[in-house]
C-alpha cells in the first residue's frame, strides 16, 4: 500500500520461507532460484 501511495512500483520477487533456520546450501539453492527472475526484473525497460 505504501508504494502505491507513492506512485512507486517496485520489482519483486518472493522466495520461500522461514529463511533464518536454512543452511548455507539451502540458502544459496534459493538464490539459484530466483536469479533470472531478479535478472529479468532489474533488466526490464
């Protein structure tokens, strides 16, 4: 609600949770996962 209020609209994007109790490997196989869309998301026009 907060950026619509300020007309800003971010890029997001959502991986799975609870994050703090994950092991170095598991962290980084999330990562993996999530890396072309944050690719896709901070290289569109």
């Amino acid at each position: 609600m907060q950026s619509r209020s300020l007309g800003f609209d971010p890029a997001m994007v959502f991986v799975a949770h609870p994050i703090q109790d994950r092991s170095d490997a598991e962290l980084r196989a999330l990562a993996d996962q999530a890396v072309e869309q944050i690719v896709r998301s901070i290289s569109a026009p």
